[in-house]
C-alpha cells in the first residue's frame, strides 16, 4: 500500500477532477474523468458513480484501476495506482454517501448509484516537460492562466 501525502490529498482535495483508466472486457482502456474523486484516509481514494456504468462495470470484472489528478494550472499532479471496491448497497455504502451529502453532493441519495474505493497501491507524480521550457511553477501557472483567459477574452 502507498501512504498518501499531506501534497497528494490536497492536490485531490483541490482539483477534486480526477481521469480513471479501466480496462474493458475486451482488454481495451477505459479512460473516464469523473468530478467527485477525494482522498478518503491516507491510502485510499473514493468517487462515486452518479453515471458511470461502464466504469462500474469493468470495475467489477477486473478492479485494477488508476486514477490521475492533475493541476490543470501548475501542470503538475499525481498517478494513483491500485484496485478498486464497488459498493452499491448496504451499511458501508449508506456511509459513503453521507459522505458525499457531508461534502455538499445535492440529492447525493438520489444520484449516487455506487461508491468506488480504491487502495492505492502506488502513488507516483506527473510533471509536464514543459517545465524543461518554463523555470518554476509561478511560471507555469501564469502560462495557462494566460492562455485560459485569453481563450475566453475570445469568444
């Protein structure tokens, strides 16, 4: 099990946006991003499944998972390797999405048709090559803000 960092559960708690990768029956990825992803102790991450069947599904044939948490701004986040617990009913499950409701999810009850748990196995960082251009992250930071803002000043 990898111990996750005070970094690493900020950077989730902060972006709360994370990309989940399964694998499909037919061996193929599933790439899937998903708003509800958060730090649930520090070895496991949580999200859940408001509409994420195919995730869900693959999940429960093969509950190898990684979950990618990227600073969209600093261009920096976090790979999060490991395998995967569906709950759907049950006391374990009741508590997950209280959780979610505890955290502000609107009708979390309603929505929520699964919690996912993943024990994170390996907790490795992401850096873009774009700091082998761009000294430090202040800089990386002004870029894409930059670049964010000019994009909206367009439209």
């Amino acid at each position: 099990m990898a111990k996750l960092t005070d970094e690493m559960m900020e950077l989730v708690e902060r972006q709360r946006l994370g990309f989940v990768a399964t694998v499909c029956p037919d061996g193929t990825p599933n790439l899937s991003p998903k708003g509800t992803v958060c730090a649930l102790d520090d070895e496991r991450l949580i999200f859940a499944d408001i509409r994420s069947p195919g995730t869900v599904s693959n999940l429960r044939a093969n509950p190898n998972i990684e979950v990618n948490v990227v600073d969209h701004f600093t261009r920096k986040g976090y790979r999060f390797k490991g395998t995967a617990q569906v709950l759907e009913v049950g006391a374990d499950f009741e508590r997950q999405v209280e959780f979610f409701s505890n955290r502000g999810m609107l009708d979390a009850p309603r929505r929520i048709r699964a919690i996912v748990i993943v024990q994170v196995d390996q907790a490795r960082p992401l850096i873009s090559p774009g700091y082998d251009i761009l000294a430090d992250e202040a800089s990386m930071r002004a870029y894409w803000l930059h670049h964010y803002v000019s994009e909206a000043d367009a439209e």
